[in-house]
C-alpha cells in the first residue's frame, strides 16, 4: 500500500526495516534494467550469449571486491534484462559464507566463486580538512556507510558510464532488489537457482 510523503504518493522500501544493511552477511541480489530491456544479450540452447554491453556488466561486477574489499563473491550470472548475484560483507576478516560453491561451470555464463578464508581489512582513512564526513547531509549521507546499497550503487554508475558509451539507450531501474540468506539450505537453493537461471529463461518472471 503506497503512503505520503509530503504529500506525494511513494513507494515503500522494500527494505527491512530494522536490518543493518552494514552486517556481515550474505546477500542475494536483483538487479533489473530500465522496462526490462534485454541490453545484455540473449539466451540460445538454454546458454546466456553476452553482448559488449552484457560483458562489462560482469567484469564491474567482478570488480566488486576491489572497490569493496570487505565483500566476497557468491554465484552470479548477468542475464539478458537482470543480473543475480550473491554478495557476502566480511568486515570481520572472517569468511560469512554459508556453504562452497558448486563446482564450475561456462564462465561465460554464470561466475561460481569459491569463498576464502579471509579478506583484508577495508582501507583506513584520515580526513583531510576539518568538514565533517558525508558532506552537508553528515552521517546520513548513504555513500558515507559501507552497505549494501552502497555497493549496488557504485556498480549501477560504473555500469551505466561505461556502457553508455557505446549503447546510450542503456539505464536500470532505479532500485533492486534484496534477500537476506539466512542459513546453508538457503544458500545452497539460491546458488543453484543462479546456476539454472539461463536453463529456466522461458519461465523466468524476469522474462516479459
């Protein structure tokens, strides 16, 4: 049910609400393109073809744990119209995964990572002027909390920038979506849904 804000119609967040989207966990993550369009290729014998465009949305994602070094790769695959990923936040140097994963598969396709033990420490920082951080927003700024949403917003700019650059029509939907695993059975279930998803496109949600 939508609510007001300042008199305007919006959308709930389909957050939880009393979740630290900081924690050590691991994610799983949606993330869809503008109206579903299928910019990243398509899907021939039950196998995802990647375009240049679909192509440099796995190699940013890729790039995650550079950018983020407190995250750790699951299963993902970049699909034609979305992307399935899990995303694991280890801030305490500690493995978070819940299970292995399944052994490889076409690289070209879906990326199976396998977790390690460790993870180094994210960078430390000194302020280089006496502004508090966040900017004029101070700690509300969302870029200045190391989350999730943080993370998905780096990879939808970087994505967006360098794709653009050959396909300008290229966007996302403006949000994605989240599932927090809770356990080794749920793992397990959504690693191996990420691996069938090209096998299942016909009768994928996701598939308009």
């Amino acid at each position: 049910m939508t609510k007001k804000f300042q008199n305007k119609y919006r959308i709930p967040s389909a957050r939880m609400p009393h979740w630290d989207y900081g924690k050590d966990a691991a994610y799983f993550i949606t993330i869809c393109t503008q109206d579903r369009a299928c910019f990243f290729g398509t899907i021939t014998d039950q196998k995802m073809t990647l375009n240049n465009s679909g192509q440099m949305a796995q190699n940013v994602w890729m790039q995650i744990p550079q950018q983020f070094p407190y995250v750790v790769l699951g299963n993902f695959v970049v699909m034609p119209n979305h992307v399935h990923g899990i995303l694991e936040i280890d801030k305490s140097g500690m493995t978070v995964g819940l299970s292995n994963a399944a052994p490889a598969v076409d690289a070209t396709v879906v990326v199976e990572t396998r977790l390690i033990a460790s993870l180094p420490s994210p960078p430390s920082s000194s302020p280089t002027s006496p502004k508090p951080p966040g900017g004029i927003t101070g700690n509300k700024n969302p870029m200045f909390h190391e989350n999730i949403s943080r993370i998905i917003r780096w990879y939808k700019g970087r994505c967006t920038f360098e794709i653009k650059k050959s396909d300008a029509a290229f966007g996302w939907q403006s949000r994605f979506h989240d599932h927090i695993i809770r356990d080794g059975k749920s793992y397990d279930r959504i690693s191996n849904y990420i691996i069938n998803n090209p096998k299942n496109w016909n009768e994928d949600k996701y598939n308009k």
